[in-house]
C-alpha cells in the first residue's frame, strides 16, 4: 500500500464494506483480503473497528459516520500510530468496566470522564472490541460542543494526560 493514496483505499474499503453489510453481510471477518487486513495494520486499525464504522454508517442510513468522518478520525490514529508508536501495536486493551461510568462529571459536564479515557485508548489502538470511539452516546456528546471526533482526538493528543486542557476546550465550545 502507498502511503501517498492510502485514503482512497480506506474510503474504496469502507464502501465495499457497506455493500456487504447492505446485502446481509455482517461477518466482517470475511470481508477483508489479506491485502486489505495488511492495510488495516498498517494504519493502526482492527477489522472489529472498522466494522462498527460500518455498522453505524448502514443503521444509520449513511450519515454516521460517513465514510469521510471515519476516514478522519482514522487518519489521527494512523498519524498516532506512526510517529508516536512507530508503527508498533500496542498490547495493552482498556476494558469495558475499566471505563468512567456514563453519567460520571468532570466539572459538571456529564460524559466527559469516559470520552477521554475512550479517546486515549482509540489514539493509541486499545479499545476493547465491545467499546467504540464515536459510539452514540459518543456523537450525542460532540454533537452538543459542536465538535468533530476526530478534533476531539487531537485536542486529547496535544493535551496529553491533562484533562484540564481538555475542559478548557470543551467549556469553549458551549
């Protein structure tokens, strides 16, 4: 795969991928080539999380996410996953009950303690196969700010681990 053109193989994937799921496919264990699942790895994505961008975008009538939002929010984790993680997996996974509950606060906004901790693991490749980044309650959350989820993830990224910073952002877009 060429790096120069790896965009419109993702986006070609993701619309073969809704042909599937649309004709009553939805084992996306069979949908990848080993070409394909090889460009996957390459940009720091599993077959689990590009099916539920699949899966979302059908049930959803093809507006969430479309198959450019998930293209960037691939793109941050791709970016992360190359110059930060140098292109090496991590092992680690963030489980489901290791995440804030969904009605926890961080100064009075409600959703943000789990946001983050879900946005630091989809930045670094471990999200739980049964979590997604950019889930509804996710999207309902950014929706109110007005905020991209891939925006969310580089603001979490230049924040680091300071969820001030992040607060700070938030509490902008109000």
């Amino acid at each position: 795969m060429k790096n120069y053109i790896w965009d419109s193989y993702f986006v070609e994937l993701f619309d073969s991928c809704v042909n599937e799921y649309d004709e009553g496919n939805h084992d996306f264990e069979e949908w990848f080539s080993d070409e394909d699942q090889d460009f996957l790895k390459s940009i720091g994505c599993r077959e689990r999380e590009f099916f539920d961008f699949i899966e979302d975008n059908v049930t959803s009538g093809g507006e969430d996410p479309t198959a450019i939002a998930a293209l960037l929010i691939a793109a941050v984790r791709r970016d992360y996953f190359l110059t930060i993680q140098k292109s090496v997996s991590s092992t680690k996974i963030v489980a489901p009950a290791d995440l804030p509950s969904k009605t926890t606060e961080l100064d009075g906004i409600i959703w943000l303690p789990r946001i983050l901790v879900k946005a630091r693991a989809k930045l670094r490749g471990e999200m739980n196969p049964d979590t997604m980044f950019g889930c509804g309650g996710d999207r309902a959350f950014l929706s109110k700010y007005d905020i991209h989820p891939a925006d969310f993830l580089r603001v979490v990224w230049a924040a680091g681990d300071d969820d001030q910073k992040v607060l700070s952002y938030v509490k902008a877009k109000r």
